[in-house]
C-alpha cells in the first residue's frame, strides 16, 4: 500500500459499510488522523426493515461506523443534515419526477453534500482532507488534478462524481478507487474491520422499500395526469408522468397495442402526454445537455471527440460533444444510442479520465436543423 506524502487531518464521510470504513482504516494505517463523520440525512421510520434491504443511515449504519472508528483510534461524529437533505436531494427528487424527469439523487447529495456542506464542516474541524469510499481515483498531471475511473471498472463510480473541481479535489481523498472490491473486502479482514463481510448498500437510500411512487405521490403539488399517445393517437390514461420514465416497458397502463413491445419513448410535460412506442423509436443519436462541467475549469474552445455515458452502468459510446450556450453542450454520438432520458446525468470520458459532464434535458431529432432552446434549469 503506497503511502500519501503528506500526514495530516482528514475527515472520513463513513457511511457504516465496507467501502468507507475501510476508506478511513487505509488512511489510519498510513499514519493520517481520521475523524470519522456520519451524516444523519433522513429519520429511517422502521430501522429494522431498512437494514433488511440493505439501505443504509440506520441505527446500526452508525454503531457499525463508531466500531470501525474505535478499532482504527479514530474519533467519529455524527453531524445531523436532515434539512440540507430534504431541500437538496429529495425536494430535487420529487420535483425532477413530478417534471417527468428521471433523477440521480446520488449525483445531488454527493454535489450539495458531501462536497459542499461536508467539505465546508470539514475546514471547520481543522482538517486538511475530506476522504469517502467512492470507487474512482484522483491523480496529479502537470499543474492539475484528473479524475479517473477505478481500477475495479465493474464499481465505478467517476460517473457520479463529473461535477468536481479543481479546488474541491485538492482537498479529496479516495483511497479505495486503486483496489478491486476483493481487494477491499480482504483489506478489511487484515485489518480486522467489523464490517469485513457486510453487504453493500442497494437502491435508493431513502425509499428502502424501492418503491419511488409510493414516496413521491404524497409530495406532488399539481395535477399531473394525462393521456398516453401512440402514433398520435389517445389509447389510454394515466395517473401521473412520475410514474414513467424513458424506455419503460412494465406497469404501462394500456391494452397490448401491437404483438411487438412497446416502451415509452416521450414525455410532454407541458401536456402531460406519454408517448409510446417500438424499440427503435427509444434510438438516437444527439442529446441537448446542460449544467455542464468541465473538470480541467477550462470549457474546449470546439468540439472534441469523446466516449459518453448517458446511465450509470451504462456503456461508454463514442461521440462529439458540441459546446454551446453557458454551461451547455451538444452531444452526437457515432451511433445511436437508447433511451436518452432528461434528468440523468451524461458524462464524457478520454479512455478512463473523466473531461466532465452534464445533465441531459433532451434527445434530439438526427436531421433537426433548429437550434436547441438553451436553459438555465439546475440540478441544484
């Protein structure tokens, strides 16, 4: 295990599982003083039932992080962020769905929280580095900071993380992007960590139950139903566009239409119309993103030739990615993609560095010669 130069402060974002416990024991070995922080984000209501489908911030997420603190001399806090939370991550989420969007809540709460409010607490606590368990890695080139992807390719998670910067990565740490998760797991065990064989985390984190509808349906403040389209024809209603997201196939609420799959391929949220259709109506080849960022703070001057994921496990496709607007960008890729889907992230990559990303607010027609309509609309 290669050792960092410098011994210093650093603060643990530890989430009571494997990968951020050993995240802070790695640095504890190396000689840095951990302090370890959990994040109370959300008031889990049936702790129990949280734990039994591997969500995490329960009661024995906490316990499990203090006993990895204990056993590596570390100290921990655990530092409330319920109101951050709600405003930043699950209002963004709500609103996202009830626009017939498809959100990343992990993308809002690692950009609003963990590396602003966190980073920001952590100056206060004297140290000198945030480190968390993400699984990619921050290397030195030059006069600058890259991101790049893990060394475990199948738990990368650099697709999340395209909104750093210069700045905040100076102060990051990710000590278990240049292992495998074997490797983690079996560093775990030498180390004698507690949570050695503990499963990882599954879906979303604050609907342990993972079902997203049911959550979201309490908090929409307008009338959201409407009809589903094929072909420009009525052939049924819904309940709401929360309900849909881009390429679904399951649960549509309709008669069998045609003895071939339908999914859905539109939705209108301005008429609240879901449009379906066949398999090849869910290609494309040009998305319009924004919110962009640029990991070197240097936008290309043109376009440039990039591989681009538009989902999280997602494959990387290669395409041109167009500057234009503020923040914004045209994406062509070189063959058509499916189910480009507003509100996800896309991300462009050079090989296994991340260059940045975006937020796609729309797929867009091949032979389209109108200019997209440029926004200011914000992830956050």
């Amino acid at each position: 295990m290669s050792s960092y130069k410098k011994k210093k402060r650093v603060v643990v974002a530890m989430s009571g599982g494997v990968d951020s416990s050993v995240a802070a024991g790695l640095l504890a070995e190396d000689g840095y003083e951990v302090v370890g922080v959990t994040m109370r984000l959300f008031a889990a209501k049936n702790e129990s039932f949280a734990k039994l489908n591997k969500s995490c911030c329960s009661i024995e997420d906490v316990e499990d992080a203090r006993k990895v603190c204990r056993q590596i001399n570390a100290k921990h806090y655990f530092l409330n962020f319920e109101k951050e939370f709600e405003q930043h991550v699950i209002n963004y989420f709500v609103s996202e769905y009830e626009k017939g969007r498809t959100p990343h809540p992990c993308l809002a709460c690692n950009d609003r929280l963990k590396f602003d409010f966190l980073l920001k607490r952590s100056e206060l606590m004297d140290a000198d580095y945030l480190a968390t368990g993400h699984y990619a890695q921050i290397i030195n080139s030059k006069n600058e900071k890259k991101l790049v992807k893990a060394k475990d390719i199948s738990k990368d998670q650099s697709y999340v993380l395209f909104n750093l910067n210069q700045e905040k990565m100076e102060r990051l740490l990710l000590p278990v992007g240049k292992y495998s998760k074997d490797e983690i797991r079996e560093i775990a065990k030498k180390l004698n960590l507690s949570v050695a064989d503990k499963p990882d985390s599954q879906d979303i984190c604050f609907i342990p139950s993972g079902d997203y509808k049911k959550f979201v349906e309490p908090k929409i403040t307008k009338n959201i139903s409407g009809s589903i389209i094929n072909n420009g024809k009525v052939i049924g209603k819904h309940s709401g566009i929360h309900s849909f997201t881009i390429g679904q196939r399951k649960g549509l609420p309709i008669e069998n239409i045609s003895n071939r799959p339908v999914y859905v391929t539109k939705i209108n949220s301005k008429t609240n119309e879901v449009t379906v259709g066949h398999a090849e109506e869910l290609m494309k080849k040009r998305l319009f993103c924004n919110k962009v960022n640029w990991i070197s703070e240097t936008p290309p001057i043109q376009a440039i030739k990039a591989s681009v994921r538009i989902r999280y496990n997602g494959a990387d496709s290669p395409a041109e990615v167009i500057p234009c607007g503020e923040n914004e960008a045209i994406i062509n890729f070189d063959k058509p993609v499916r189910a480009i889907t507003p509100g996800q992230a896309v991300v462009f990559y050079d090989h296994y560095e991340v260059i940045g990303g975006g937020i796609i607010e729309y797929s867009l027609e091949t032979d389209s010669i109108e200019e997209p309509i440029f926004t200011n609309t914000l992830l956050r």
